[in-house]
C-alpha cells in the first residue's frame, strides 16, 4: 500500500441554498458521509452541518478522483434522506451541483477541522472565511483568464 498524506476541504450547499437540513436530517447525513468516507477509504477529520451547506475535511487516497469522492458522498446522503421514514412525505431533498474543494497540509489540519466542526458558532458570529465557503468559481476568473 502506498503511503500518503492528502487534506481536502470540501463545501457542498443544498439544492438552491434552501435552509432545509433541521437536525433530523443532520444526523442522517453525517452518518452518511461517514458511511461513505469508509466505503471509498477515507478518513474524515471534521464534519460541520448548515442548514443550508456542509463542510467536510477529509483525506481522501490517490486512487479516488476527487470529483467522484464528492460525487459519491452527495449522491449516497441525499438518497438516504429521501428514503428514511421521517422524510417521506416531505419535498425531494437534493444537492446543488456545485462543491468547493481546497488542499492544504498537514500544518493547517488542526485549524480547518476546528473550522469546519464550529461552523454554526462561526456563521453566528459572521467570522466566516470566505475562501472556505466558496462554492463555485466566479464568472470570470483572474487567475485563469477564463470564464467560469
């Protein structure tokens, strides 16, 4: 087995940003993405829940592209939260399809999980960072001269 030591962040918001994740579904989500955290071999370091968006800061191993890893984590939780009895009846719960992923080293892991774990004290006291609750490259983009 290789050895390796990879830190992602990830950020993820409900379909249309609606603030419809209450704690019932909290937990089947969190239960989830630990489910398949295991599944595809990774290893959470924080889990922090919104009404509106989660946070997650994993390792993830080389072998699994990143985009199926979210792919795979969005699409296992929004399907268990549609299929548990609490939820029936409700509207369909769903993703948007953008994320927001960003790597960083092993000196930074202690701060982001405490970021991502604190997440309704930080949103309370508006000490958001903003490159961690990003979602979606801007319209146009500085860095790669290209539109997004």
């Amino acid at each position: 087995m290789p050895y390796w030591r990879l830190f992602y962040h990830l950020v993820w918001g409900t379909r249309g940003r609606s603030p419809i994740i209450d704690a019932g579904r909290q937990k089947v989500i969190r239960r989830s993405i630990r489910g398949t955290c295991e599944e595809q071999g990774a290893t959470v370091r924080g889990i922090g829940v919104m009404p509106d968006h989660v946070h997650l800061a994993v390792s993830v191993p080389p072998r699994v592209a990143i985009s199926a890893f979210v792919q795979a984590v969005k699409g296992s939780s929004s399907h268990l939260v549609n299929h548990v009895e609490s939820d029936m009846g409700r509207e369909t719960f769903g993703w948007q399809a953008e994320y927001g992923v960003l790597s960083f080293g092993e000196r930074s892991l202690e701060d982001v999980v405490a970021y991502v774990e604190n997440q309704v004290a930080h949103h309370a006291a508006r000490e958001i960072r903003p490159e961690f609750e990003r979602l979606e490259r801007p319209y146009n983009d500085p860095e790669r001269g290209t539109r997004g």
